[in-house]
C-alpha cells in the first residue's frame, strides 16, 4: 500500500491506496479542495462539515444527473 499526503481546505491529509494509484489519487483531492475552496468563497463564513455536506449533495445531482443522460444514451442504442 502507498499512502499520499493532500491538502483539503488548508489541512494536510493523509490516506493509504493501491500502489500504482497515488496520482487517482492526488487529482481527485484536489479536484474536491478546488471545488470547496469555490464553495467557501461562495458561501462566505461556514463550517467545515457544512462545505463538506453541501460538496456532497452537489455531486451526488450531478451523479444523478450523468445517470439520467447515459440510460438516455444506452435506450438510444437499445432502442
């Protein structure tokens, strides 16, 4: 196992992954760090845990909403 250090709001975090996965890894951490640190400067003043849970929602629609466009894509194919 290898383990990656990664900075999420200003606080270095660290996590164990595959070997061979490190840079997955490092480009989704930041990828979350850039999108809260947009959520902060949006929202102004909040928790930590209320940017966490807000990121959360918003990709869990955008998940859902992927969703919906490849059934859309696969019934096309299907169809």
């Amino acid at each position: 196992m290898a383990e990656v250090s990664f900075t999420i709001l200003g606080k270095t975090e660290r996590m164990q992954c595959e070997d061979g996965q490190e840079e997955t890894l490092l480009k989704l951490a930041n990828r979350i760090n850039e999108r809260l640190m947009e959520l902060k400067g949006a929202m102004g003043n909040v928790s930590d845990q209320k940017l966490y849970l807000t990121l959360c929602l918003m990709m869990m629609d955008e998940m859902i909403d992927a969703e919906k466009i490849i059934d859309g894509i696969l019934n096309q194919i299907q169809a």
